[in-house]
C-alpha cells in the first residue's frame, strides 16, 4: 500500500472543498500533526484585494501549504491521516460564516489528539460517523489505558492517587491524553535536557488528572494545569496539595517588581471595590483605619487568578509571596481611601460651623441647617460623624 502522508491529504482537501474548511481542518489537526503554531506561519503582510472572508481563506491556504511542503514530519505517514477528510467533510456541512460553524471547529480542536488516539487504539470506521457521535464515544472511551507511558512513581497520595514523573519518551502520550500542550517540541527539549520535569497526578485506575511542570533552575513549580491546559477541577486540589507538600521546592522564588508592581494594582482595585461596597452601605465607621475584616482566602484567590489569567493555574511555591504583596498593599490602599473620606468629612463639619456664624463670626443660636449636611453625605454613619465634629468645633 503507498503511503498517504498529511502533505497529500492537505493538497487533496483543497483541490475538493472550501478554502474556508480546509484551513480550519489545517487548525482542528495542527497540534496532532507537530504544527504547533500554525497561525505563525500566515504571512503578517496580507494582499488588499479581499472581497470576502472566502478570498482571504484561499489565500491563507495557499501560504500555509507552500511552507508546510517543507516540513520533513508531513512527508511521512502518520496516525491521523483518515481524518483529514473526515473532520472536512463533517466541517463542510456548515456555513463558513456562521458562529456554529466556528464553534465547531473549537471542539474539534481542543479534542483533535484525543480523536486521532481513539481512532487509533479502536480502529473505528469514522466514515459513517458525525462529529457529535464521535465526540460521545471518546467520553464513553479510556484512551489512556494503554497509551500512557508508567513513568516513575515519586508520591503516593490519598484514594489510591500517584505522583508520577514523566520521562521525556512518555511526553506525547500524556500530552494526548491531557490534550495539552506537552507534545510540544519545547517540553520535549527541556525535560530531554533536564531544565524541565513533568510530574502527572493520577487517579486509582492510572487516569492522569492533572500535571505539573517543575523548573530545575529555578526550583519551582511553574504551571498546575487539568485537560486541555484548563485550572484543575476543584475535587482534584486536594491531590496537587499533597504532592506539592511531599515534593516542596526551596523557598528560593522572589516576585520580580514587575511582578509585585501587577499584585499591587490588583490589591489596590480590591481595595477601591470592598470600600466603596462597604462606604455605600453605611458599614464604615471613621475607626476602620484597617479593613474591618481579614483579606478573604476567596479575595485573595480571585486577584491572584486575575494576575495569572483565569484559564491557568498559580503557582503554590509563590502564593505566600503574593500574599504579602498583596495584603501590605490591599491595608495601604485601605487607610488612604479611609484618610481621603475623614478628610472630606471634616470638609463638611467646616462649611457647616462657618455657614453657623453670623458676619462677625459670632456663633448663631445653632449650627447650619442639618437638612443639607444630610444632602452633603452619603449615610446615617457618615451624618453622625459630621454631627460630632461640628459640635467638638461649635462649643
């Protein structure tokens, strides 16, 4: 039989369906083929003649395929290569300009290897089937079963759960498996020359959950990452933390001052939000020089998540250096609004004490009328505030 590698079945697509559905067949594959960065090679300068979105496909396609003609990998057979016009033919069957279609083609993307491992561990007859039918039968589906590599056993956790080092020949398996980006030749190239180590936490049938990324030189943990590069699901942090105290790097990690100078903004909007929340709703007293109550652990989580993108996962040797970045600044920015609030206050107490006296600066029978020191502030504690200043001043 004559080998059909990838180069072939791209070219094929193109002389047989829309520009517009080969290039997102080229995307949805890219990652399972080793094209890893497939929208680099688009050229940065594009023609001004497109008339419609289908003229700049044509011409993206066009790009792409005379350099990806140079790639070796796609001269060769590869797993993947019945799906090719299966994933085009099912993209085909939608409208280009439609948001489904651009839906689609994200599900497809994101499970691209966890297809290509399914087809090729069953060897099912896709041809007959929908994307959605396929979708449905990887979930129903172990693909991992026999595809992960052992690794080594470094941790073992609670409910049967192991800490596993992955080796670099294990890399492609677990990356398929996870859907992320550890088949990548970056990851591959680093654990091979020992900057970078790959730990997968795995449940009691061998599943792997999550994995974590390790970095020799600086010794630290640098990514926390479940399926698909996504934050681990909640029920599996239990897991991360235990390994994370069994296997704790040196406390050798310092923000850089960029670093701190993104924890302080962040700790400054917090900050500004709970004040004003507070402020609105008359829960201040001029005493709360520091906040009323501690940084919740659920604050401090949600700016750190906002530091680091809420897609991806902190890093637990740094939390406590971000914490105290951020506490020292969150209290700062705290007493600043609350000094800027007495000092408006006071304001207030002035004018009403100087609109109290008559033009020779004698005190009248009473102080201004209290009917606009209400107007002038925002709540009964605030009125009550301004109330005691002027009569500390009046008498």
């Amino acid at each position: 039989m004559q080998p059909n590698p990838p180069i072939n079945r791209i070219e094929y697509l193109v002389k047989n369906f829309p520009p517009e559905v080969v290039l997102s067949t080229l995307i949805v594959l890219s990652d399972t083929v080793g094209i890893y960065d497939i929208r680099g090679l688009i050229p940065s300068t594009r023609p001004a003649w497109f008339d419609s979105r289908h003229d700049e496909a044509a011409w993206i396609v066009d790009s792409v395929i005379q350099r990806l003609r140079d790639f070796k990998h796609l001269k060769t057979r590869h797993d993947s290569d019945v799906l090719w016009a299966w994933i085009a033919r099912e993209l085909n069957r939608y409208d280009p300009e439609s948001e489904e279609f651009d839906e689609i083609v994200e599900k497809l993307f994101r499970r691209g290897s966890a297809i290509s491992e399914w087809q090729k561990a069953t060897r099912t007859d896709i041809s007959r089937m929908t994307w959605k039918e396929v979708l449905e039968d990887i979930e129903r589906f172990d693909v991992t079963a026999t595809l992960l590599h052992p690794g080594t056993v470094v941790a073992e956790l609670s409910d049967g759960w192991t800490a596993v080092e992955v080796p670099v020949e294990g890399l492609v398996a677990e990356g398929h498996a996870m859907q992320n980006c550890l088949t990548g030749d970056d990851y591959i190239d680093s654990v091979k020359d020992n900057s970078v180590r790959i730990f997968s936490l795995r449940d009691e049938h061998g599943r792997p959950h999550v994995d974590i990324e390790y970095l020799v030189s600086s010794n630290r943990f640098a990514d926390v990452l479940g399926k698909q590069n996504a934050e681990p699901a909640p029920k599996y942090k239990k897991y991360v933390k235990e390994f994370t105290d069994v296997i704790k790097p040196a406390p050798s990690y310092e923000l850089t001052e960029l670093e701190k100078n993104i924890v302080r903004e962040s700790a400054i909007e917090l900050a500004i939000q709970r004040f004003n929340e507070y402020d609105l709703n008359g829960r201040l007293t001029i005493e709360d020089k520091v906040p009323p109550e501690p940084l919740l652990d659920e604050d401090t989580d949600s700016a750190i998540r906002r530091l680091w993108g809420e897609e991806s996962s902190y890093l637990p040797d740094i939390i406590p250096h971000i914490e105290e970045v951020l506490e020292d600044s969150y209290g700062y920015m705290w007493s600043k609004l609350m000094d800027d609030k007495v000092a408006s206050l006071d304001d207030i107490a002035n004018i009403i004490v100087e609109k109290s006296l008559d033009v020779d600066g004698n005190k009248l029978d009473s102080p201004w009328a209290w009917t606009e020191a209400k107007e002038m502030t925002a709540n009964a504690v605030d009125l009550e505030y301004v109330y005691n200043r002027v009569l500390e001043i009046w008498w």
